[in-house]
C-alpha cells in the first residue's frame, strides 16, 4: 500500500507571538495530525516584525508586511516546507501578491472561514464580523463573504474599543486575554448580536485566544485558528494555488533560446502582460557541446545539464523545457533524478507531425550529425510508425556547415552560404521522397522558418519547427 507523503507546515509566528502559538497548538491538537502523526512536520518561526507594535489603523501601509512575509515564505520553501500558513488577517489582503511569486503555497484563511460558514449557516443569513480597521477598509470580508452573507460590524464606539482590546497597552496582544479587554471584546459582539449577526466571525487572530469566553457567554464566535488548523490538515486546502513557471535550460545555443522564448510568447494566448506565462531561464553557454562529445568524446555535458535543471528546479519551476534537439540525448540519463518534468521535444515533435500529416508520408531530419548519432529521433519515429530519413555524408557536411560554418547560424549568419547549405540537404531528402522536414537543430528556424507548405526541389513540402512544438506544448501545459 503506498504510503501518503511527508506534509511539512510552516507557520509564520511573528505577526503575532500568542496567536500565532495558539494556531501551532491547535494544529497539534487537530484531527489531522492526530490521525497520522509521522506524516506530519511543523515548522514554527517567530522571526521579530519591526512594526508588530503598530495597530493596523485604516490606511496603515502594508509593505515592511509584505517583504517580511515573502522573506519568511521563501525561507520555509528553501527549508523544504511545502505549504505555509499565515495567521494574521491583515496579510490575507494581499495573499494573491504573494502567491504569484512565491515557490510555496499559502493556506488561504478565508477559504477555511467560507467552508466554515458554508457549514454552518445558510446563505441570506447576517454575520458579525470583529476586525480591525484597515481589514475592515480593505474590504477581505466583502471579498469573501458578501455574495452570499449579509455583514455587519461594530458601531464607532465599539470598533474603537475592540481595537483597544487587541492593540492596548492592555490588550490581548499585550498577554491581557481577560478583565478589560475581554470586555471591550463582549461589547463589539452585544453590538453585532443586537444587529441580528446570528454567527460572528473574528478578524483578528489574537481573538481565538478568547473564543471560548465569548461562547460561555453564549455569543456565537468562530475560533478561526482553530477552523484555520483543521482545514490546513485537509489533503485538497491548497490544491491548485502555486502558479505555472516554466524553467528553460538556455544557452544551447543563446539566440535559440530567445528564438524559444518569443515563441512562447506568441503562442501564449493574452490581452495583457500578466496572462502571459511565467519563465525562469538558466543562461549558460558554457554548457560543453552536444554534438563533440557524441561525435567526439569531448567533455561531457551531462552533469551541466543536470545541474542547470536542478537549478530550476530549486526555482520552482512545474517542468523544464531544452530548446537544444541534440541535448534530449542526455534527456533519459537525468529525468530519473529530478522532480518535475524535462518536455521532451523530439518525442512532442514526431506526436505532432503524426498529427498533422499522417504515416503515409516518409519524414526528413535536418540536425547536427550528434542528434542523428544519438537517434533520439529515429527512436520515437519507429515507435509512431514513421519512417525517418536523413542526409547522405555529402549533404550532412553541407548540413553541419550550415550550422557550425564561419558563415553558419551559431556564428549569427541567417543567409548567404548557410541558408544554401541548409536548402541543398533539404534538396536531398525530398528527392528522397520526405513529405515533412523536421528543422531538428534549433538554430535552423532562424534560417528556414517553419511553414505548411514550402517549394524545395520542384516539390511542396512542410517544414516542422520542433521549437514552436515546444512552445506551443508548453503553452498548454501552463494553460492546464
């Protein structure tokens, strides 16, 4: 029986030292953990905020807020965390910031209050919520609730003194959970109950230290830490929350890539900049040759790719894509060692043109002798059933000119010599009777570009980017 994996919750403690020790209690204490206490790992982290003191008054600024909870964030992702929660309201107002640039997803407090209330109440029915004033300006509460809740909050004169209760020199912040500010607290929710709340929801966390309290005294209020614990032990709580990054291994070669990354770009369908797909790029020429080493025995590259992908991987990249045909040589040695997966384009490249064209036709490969060497192409054609041809020794000469020449692509040359080149061994392969040539060395699109049909030899043939199938494959996976 497959045993589930290891669950590590990082809780940010600092926001709030009391409250954020009640949620880690609660979470001890919640029927998840209980239930499979070796699968689960807490991680709690009361780094000191700078501005902890300040009451979060309407208007406040939320930035040293923000950079601390990114700076906490990615030190439990890097930490190996792999989800973290957040018990303060204040920053739940911009929890979509940070998710679009964090590696670790966030457990989302209100999601667990709306599930919470789901259960409870039914929709038309009015809330109480007890929150303080830049949370109540901010509009959470409306965001979340106000589709389906009615909502009410304390009057001015209650508001002020549930601020004090938490905020006060003699607040619950302050380690007073009884006495005064347990009755400022009171008051704020007599106010609510007499504006007919029939469930009173807390929007500060220091207010779950009280919850108990309150409900002696037969006010109805939610415990949100411990709501908050119970719905982070859930196996769906942050189910589809970490954005898409794509992780390109770049600089084999350099303008390939940015010839990839523009074909990204416009296969990415957006009406503005942030539809469009997030990319990490390793830029590393240094990466040894490919076609050496297979031809030649020269340095090894596997290591550098390996070591490129691991790096994107570390930057959380969901799959990797290698705009270099020959390097899906070394594709099979290194995908058993990394965590996300390497798109692999030959493979996507032969599926398309099965696709589009059918296995009535015969295919011609143009790519560096290393590529036909490593017959990362022939492999996946045979298992779709097509035949695949390539250059004779003449016309592969022409083909390797064409790239490697003084005059050839990978030296910036995208006419003249090389681009003759590049059409004589295509001449080859039509005569030979291929229907479809595969542009399978990555600089070759910027000699030939990709099109449907294409005159070479007295015939029109296609011609295939494996590029833009790349593109276009990682295109759907983002969109996915």
């Amino acid at each position: 029986m497959n045993q589930p994996s290891p669950h590590t919750l990082g809780i940010i403690g600092g926001l709030g030292s009391l409250a954020g020790g009640d949620l880690f209690f609660k979470l001890l204490k919640s029927d998840a953990v209980l239930a499979d206490q070796g699968r689960y790992r807490l991680v709690f982290e009361q780094q000191p905020f700078n501005d902890l003191a300040l009451p979060l008054a309407h208007g406040a600024s939320m930035t040293s807020r923000k950079l601390y909870v990114y700076r906490l964030c990615q030190a439990f992702a890097a930490s190996g965390a792999d989800t973290v929660l957040l018990p303060c309201f204040a920053s739940h107002t911009f929890i979509d910031e940070l998710r679009a640039e964090l590696q670790v997803p966030v457990v989302d407090m209100l999601a667990a209050l709306q599930q919470h209330v789901a259960s409870r109440v039914a929709p038309g029915a009015r809330l109480g919520v007890l929150t303080s004033d830049y949370v109540r300006g901010a509009g959470l509460f409306e965001r979340h609730f106000a589709a389906h809740y009615e909502l009410v909050y304390p009057s001015g004169d209650n508001q002020a003194r549930l601020m004090d209760a938490v905020y006060g020199p003699a607040g619950i912040k302050a380690g007073h959970c009884e006495g005064v500010a347990l009755e400022q607290v009171h008051q704020a929710c007599q106010d609510l109950a007499a504006q007919g709340a029939t469930l009173l929801l807390p929007g500060m966390t220091e207010l779950s230290l009280i919850a108990a309290d309150l409900r002696r005294r037969g006010l109805d209020c939610v415990d949100a830490n411990q709501v908050y614990a119970e719905f982070a032990g859930a196996s769906d709580a942050v189910s589809g929350q970490a954005p898409f990054r794509l992780g390109i291994v770049g600089g084999v070669g350099p303008a390939a890539t940015v010839d990839f990354m523009a074909k990204v770009v416009a296969n990415t369908p957006a009406g503005r900049d942030q539809d469009h797909i997030r990319m990490v790029v390793e830029q590393n020429p240094q990466i040894p040759d490919r076609t050496a080493n297979l031809l030649h025995g020269e340095a090894d590259p596997t290591v550098a790719l390996y070591a490129t992908c691991k790096r994107l991987e570390c930057e959380g990249a969901n799959a990797i894509a290698i705009p270099c045909n020959t390097a899906h040589a070394y594709v099979q040695r290194i995908q058993g060692q990394l965590q996300v997966p390497i798109v692999h384009m030959p493979a996507e490249t032969i599926a398309f043109i099965a696709r589009q064209h059918g296995a009535g036709q015969p295919i011609g490969l143009l790519a560096t002798s290393g590529t036909l060497a490593s017959r990362v192409y022939h492999e996946v054609a045979a298992a779709a059933g097509l035949e695949l041809l390539v250059p004779d020794e003449a016309a592969q000469a022409r083909v390797m000119r064409a790239i490697y020449g003084e005059r050839g692509v990978k030296a910036g040359f995208v006419d003249g010599q090389c681009r003759e080149d590049l059409l004589a061994a295509a001449e080859y392969l039509v005569g030979r009777g291929a229907g479809v040539l595969i542009l399978g060395c990555t600089e070759l699109p910027l000699v030939l570009p990709q099109a449907q049909s294409y005159r070479i030899g007295g015939r029109m043939v296609a011609l295939v980017d494996p590029t833009d199938v790349l593109a276009r494959c990682c295109v759907g996976l983002a969109l996915a």
